[in-house]
C-alpha cells in the first residue's frame, strides 16, 4: 500500500471491517473464541459444496478403508477445524501479546529444533505441513525464537496482503515469499531459521510424482535442493490443537540424517511418510480442502 488515504476507498471496506472485527473479537476468552469458530465450522458445512466435495474426494483417496458414514462424520470435523483455524488466524495477528502468552502451548521434542537453532554454524530448516492451526503456532515460535523466517504464498488481495505480512511480521523476522528463492537461500545462508511447508500442489513446474497416502501428487523438490545448497537441517514438524480446545501441541522431530539423499524421489518419500503418520493420528486436522491431487501424471484425468 503506497499511502494510508488508499483504505479510504470502497474496495478496501472488506479488508477493514475485519481488521475492526478481529481486534475486538481476540478480548473474548480464548475457550469462547475456538467454541465460537467450531459452531461457525458446523453452521457453514451445509452451504460449503464445492469445498466439501474436494474434501470428501480427498478423504476417500487417503481414507480407502473408511465407510461412507465415516467419512462424511469426518469430513464434517474438517470444516468445523477450518473455520476454528479462520479464529485462530485473528488470535495471531491481532491479540496482544501479554494474553497470547498465556494460551497453553505443550512441546514435545523441541530440543530438536532449538539444537539447529542456537548452533550459529548450523541453519535450521523447520520442515512444517499445512494442519490448520499453523497460525498461531507460527506465531509462538516467531515470539520464541529469533530470527525466524517464514515462507509463505503471496494473497492475491494486495490489502489482505499487507495487512497479513504486517501482522505476521510483527512476531517473526522476515516473511519470505514461496517464489523468492533467492531470499530463502540468503536467510538459510546466514544461519538463520526457516519455517517451509511443500505439501500442497503447486503445479508441475520443480516437482515430480511421489504417493501421498497411496496415490501419487506433484510433490515439490525444494527442500532437498535447499538442504543442498545451505547445508541446513531439516528438521520435521507439525502441530495440533488440544481435542477439548484448551491449547496446542507442538510436535518436533530429530533432524532427518543422510537429507538430502541424492534421490529426490525418496527425499519426498521420507517426508511423506512423516506427514501420513501424523495426519492419522489427527486426520481431521489436516488442511483437506485444499486439492493436493489437482495435477496429475500424464495420461490421467481428474479425480476432482
């Protein structure tokens, strides 16, 4: 935004009205708002078609062993962890800082990271996935640790996009976008830490095929080539929110030995297999809305 008088205009009344919103929703009680974001989750699910069937199509590629009944009692836990992660993304732009400290935040292993982390000969590449509450866990460990990058899709919106960046970058070093590799190698270079999460489709263009829960998607190879030209390590994690919505869980895993291998097949592989564990053990958690099987190998059609 080149002049604050722009958010005058009509095209931006969107964009301040929930800017006005978010700020005075976040002084609720924490317990209130993520209650408030499943109801919103429940209400919605009806009139959502389109994203429910993309849902539901994933869910039954991933889910083969599940009866219909099964999947839609799921599909419908999908959409309420969706809309709680739209309340969690206030939570982390918008609540001052002296109440986000006090939401419950249990780690499990972050010694793995803080090792890379505090190492100023080593750059740690923070290997995440998309389960919906990265946000606010994005936000904590921007707080906890610096500096701390963030690699992220730029909004098409350009005042969404400014006001998301301005938030973000309220509690993390620098946000970097997907597309910039230059500045991620740069960040990587410098020893610093860098959050990356490769597991949506971005298209053909730097991928290659590998199974995600048995059926294969464009799987991107930047973290191996990162990995190569910084020496950085990578180290796998994701996040959950707490079954009776009192906090999170942020699990952190030991940095992969041997990565890059040198095959990028089975560097995909590897995280796959990591990103499969965890979904099962939180499978309505995971960001199905999204169309991870959208580009398909040759001669394949569709399955959306």
């Amino acid at each position: 935004m080149k002049s604050k008088w722009q958010w005058l205009l009509p095209k931006y009344w969107g964009v301040l009205l929930f800017v006005g919103f978010g700020r005075l929703f976040v002084c609720l009680p924490f317990s209130w708002q993520l209650k408030f974001g499943r109801l919103l989750g429940r209400l919605s699910y009806p009139f959502l078609k389109r994203r429910k069937h993309i849902t539901m199509t994933n869910l039954r590629v991933a889910f083969p062993e599940k009866s219909q009944q099964e999947l839609q009692a799921l599909c419908k836990k999908c959409f309420e962890s969706i809309a709680i992660s739209g309340i969690e993304m206030m939570i982390a732009w918008f609540m001052p800082k002296r109440r986000f400290a006090k939401i419950k935040m249990d780690t499990h292993g972050m010694e793995n990271f803080e090792n890379a982390h505090n190492d100023p000969n080593t750059a740690a590449l923070m290997l995440g996935c998309h389960f919906t509450c990265m946000e606010v866990i994005g936000r904590y460990i921007g707080e906890h640790y610096k500096p701390f990058y963030l690699v992220y899709q730029k909004h098409k919106s350009v005042a969404f996009e400014h006001v998301m960046t301005g938030a973000r970058q309220a509690y993390v070093t620098q946000c970097l976008q997907r597309k910039n590799v230059v500045s991620i190698v740069k960040a990587l270079k410098r020893k610093s830490s860098v959050w990356y999460a490769p597991d949506q489709d971005f298209g053909r263009e730097r991928s290659i095929f590998v199974p995600f829960f048995g059926t294969n998607c464009a799987t991107l190879v930047a973290t191996s080539w990162l990995a190569d030209k910084t020496g950085a390590k990578v180290i796998p994690c994701y996040y959950v929110r707490k079954d009776d919505l009192s906090g999170y869980d942020i699990f952190v895993l030991p940095a992969l030995e041997n990565f890059p291998s040198g095959d990028d097949y089975q560097d995909a592989r590897r995280y796959h297999e990591f990103l499969e564990a965890a979904i099962k053990q939180h499978p309505d958690q995971y960001l199905w809305q999204h169309r991870r099987y959208k580009t398909r190998p040759s001669g394949e059609g569709t399955i959306y």
